[in-house]
C-alpha cells in the first residue's frame, strides 16, 4: 500500500498547515493561513478532488484558508463541535480585517456558509467509516479546546497525524489522550519545540503572577497579550488564583470564552474557569479602557502575537512608561511584531516604528508539546515512518537528527511543493 503525502504548506515553517494525503482515497489534513508582517501567505491550491477535509482545530494556521477551499471545491469536512465555532469567529474576524485594511478577502460570509453545510460535527473517540476501505477517530490533542489528533486506518494500515498537541495538562484541557491511539504506522507530527521543554507549568505560572504583582505594586500597567482561544481565559484564571486584582479582560477572548461555556465536557474545571472570569472586568469600550489605565491594573487582551487587536488600544499609553510591561504569553512566530518586540524592543505604533521601553518579558505558556513530549508521543506511537512539519526549520534539522541516531526511526522533513512516497 502506498502512501503519498504532498505537502501544501506548513512544512518546514509555523504556519499554513495543509497536507494531501493520498492512500488510493484523498484526504486534506488542514488548510491554514501565515499571517506576516507585510502579507499573509496561503497552501498552493488544492487540483484534485477530496474524499474528505479533516480541520485538526481552529488556529488559523489551521483553519484559515479552508473557507477559500469552498470557493472551488466541495467535500465533506470532519471537525469537533467546538472547532466549528471556534473557526467559524476566527473565519469572521478575518473576513473584517480584511475588510478594514483595505484588501480583498481571500473569502466571504458565502463560502463559510457553504463550508458550514458541508461540516460533520465528531467529538473524540468516535471511530466513523469515511469510505469503503478507511476509517477515521479523533483523539484529545490537549492543545486548545477541541483540537484533535486525527486517526486514519485502510487495509491494515494506521496513519496519525497529530495537529498541534500537548503532551502535559493544562489548567483547562487535559494531556493528550496518546495512549489510546494505539498502534501507528505512519506519524506526521507536529515539532514546534523540538530543540527544548517547557519550564514547568507551574512554576512558570508563578514566576507570571509576581511579575504582574511586581508590576503593579511600582504603580504600572501589567499588559498581557494573550491568544483568544484558551490563553486568554487561562491566564484570567492564574491571576484569579494568586488574587491579583483588578483584571481587565478585554478583545475577542471574550467571545471565544462565551463559545467555550458552550462545551463544558470538553474543559476540565468550568466552574472555577467561571468564577475567574466573573471575577475580571469584561472590557466593552473605551471608557472602561480609559479606567484600566488610570490604575495599576493586569489587562489580559489580544492579539497574543501582537498581529492586531485590541492590545493596540493600550500600547500607545504604556510603551514609554518604564513602570509598566508588555508580558508576552505565548509562542511568537518568526517575523510577527510579537518577535519583533522581543528581539528587538520595538513596534509599529499608527505607521511609525518606535522603540519600547517599558519592560518587555516572555513567559513560557505554551499549547505545545515540548521535546520530550514530542519523544514521548514517538515512543507511545512506535511508528514505522515519521514526517516532522510545523516547525521552523533548524529545530526540525536538530529534532530530526535525534530520533534518527537516538531512537533509530526513519524520519523525513519534506518542504513546501514536496510529494513523499511512504
Ligand atoms: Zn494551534
Ligand atoms: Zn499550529
């Protein structure tokens, strides 16, 4: 049985996650977006007809080409419940920068209406028969809420691809139910941090919590930029549980919060979630903005990479101001004005560059499996082929290199317009 994956985007880069996997039957595993500085980059076009469109979870690198799919193609798309709305806020919200920033969207409100008639709504563990001879289950991927690793099994075959994955809990989600994928063949897997671990959960949720305190306690403004979907509401949560108050939670993590009580199975605690979250000023407009910065105050807002958002609101008050910080919570992509800010103090404020000097520091919270999360998948999986993607280049050379010698697996690490025969 040959096993063809041609790699759309995603390889070799964070970001425009797509894969054509071709077992005789084809399916699309994702078809996300690369939101830069300048210009977002797309998957080459997808020129062959779909069996199915598998969505692993709603990150726009993910999710946020696959409306465009509709605009010349229709198939079936498979997604957890939580991923269709999720996606479908994120699918909107591009469609309104787009809007605003003058350019012509890649998609409108009639092809995420089309896609939408064409989702099958399939919450984990439920094994489904895609075709005649391939099968499909999803399993918690712990990344975000509903983010799952997707199973394929034809003749006696398993192909896992993983999505983005976190092999710990969290405060939210559970770890990845790795073991009960059972045995794999072929992995295509995240490696985002392959080249080093996380410092621990909770000491880093600690060394955030003084820092914020720190903050405030010298009379500034604690400003934290934090993903919509999952970061923002757990990061309420920390500074909920070191008491660290007021709280001003502002941006589009409100309406992802309100789609996330929606699917209480899928969190871990609700209720605490919810008292936190009671707990915090939900920022509705200006006025209350103006309020958040007259006080030494924690304002948990987005963009988490600083690609736009609310967070705007308050950058140009607090930049200067050596008392106050920009504490940034979450992966930075190359490039994005998140890793610009951190590598070399600066942001672009109304057109202009400007040098910051308020204090900048990043905290470690990621939604990934560190390196020896991504091993400890390799080693509960056994497969007999590995293809690494999502993950910048030179960490996915070191990545790769160890489990060739370390751990004896054949690996591959395609790039973009590549075809790999399994
Ligand atoms: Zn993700
Ligand atoms: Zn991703």
């Amino acid at each position: 049985m040959e096993v063809k994956i041609s790699f759309l985007g995603g390889a070799k880069e964070v970001g425009r996650s797509s894969y054509l996997v071709d077992i005789g039957e084809k399916f699309l595993l994702d078809h996300g977006v690369k939101l830069g500085p300048i210009k977002t980059e797309y998957p080459s076009v997808v020129r062959t007809n779909l069996n199915a469109v598998i969505l692993s979870h709603a990150h726009l690198d993910h999710s946020g080409n696959l409306p465009h799919l509709f605009d010349y193609m229709r198939s079936l798309v498979f997604m957890t419940p939580p991923t269709l709305d999720l996606s479908r806020l994120l699918w909107f919200d591009s469609i309104k920068i787009a809007d605003r920033e003058g350019k012509p969207p890649k998609f409108t409100k009639k092809e995420v209406d089309r896609l939408e008639r064409f989702v099958f709504p399939t919450n984990y563990n439920r094994r489904l028969q895609l075709t005649e001879n391939v099968a499909m289950e999803f399993f918690d991927a712990g990344h975000i809420m509903g983010a799952a690793m997707t199973k394929l099994e034809f003749k006696d075959r398993v192909l896992v691809y993983t999505g983005d994955f976190k092999a710990e809990e969290t405060r939210l989600f559970q770890a990845a139910d790795l073991k009960s994928v059972g045995k794999v063949d072929y992995l295509i897997m995240e490696c985002c941090y392959g080249d080093r671990d996380h410092t621990p959960r909770k000491e880093e949720e600690k060394r955030f919590a003084e820092k914020v305190r720190e903050i405030m306690e010298n009379g500034g403004v604690a400003l934290i930029p934090a993903f919509a979907i999952g970061r923002s509401q757990e990061l309420v949560e920390i500074l909920y549980e070191y008491k660290i108050e007021p709280v001003f939670f502002d941006g589009m993590g409100q309406k992802a919060a309100r789609i996330m009580f929606n699917f209480p199975e899928y969190l871990k605690n609700k209720k605490y979630l919810q008292k936190a979250l009671d707990n915090a000023f939900w920022v509705e407009n200006r006025k209350m903005r103006k309020e958040a910065l007259k006080q030494p105050s924690a304002i948990v807002t987005t963009a988490g990479m600083l690609t736009g958002g609310t967070v705007y609101e308050y950058l140009p008050k607090l930049y200067k101001d050596k008392n106050s910080g920009i504490l940034l919570t979450g992966y930075q992509v190359e490039d994005t004005p998140g890793r610009i800010l951190l590598e070399h103090k600066r942001i672009k404020l109304n057109g202009s560059d400007v040098k910051v000097s308020c204090q900048v520091e990043r905290f470690d919270f990621s939604a990934h499996a560190g390196r020896s999360g991504l091993i400890k998948a390799v080693k509960t999986f056994q497969p007999e082929k590995i293809v690494l993607v999502h993950g910048e280049e030179e960490v996915m050379e070191v990545f790769a290199a160890y489990l060739r010698e370390e751990e004896g697996f054949e690996v591959y690490t395609p790039k973009n317009g590549e075809t790999v025969v399994l």
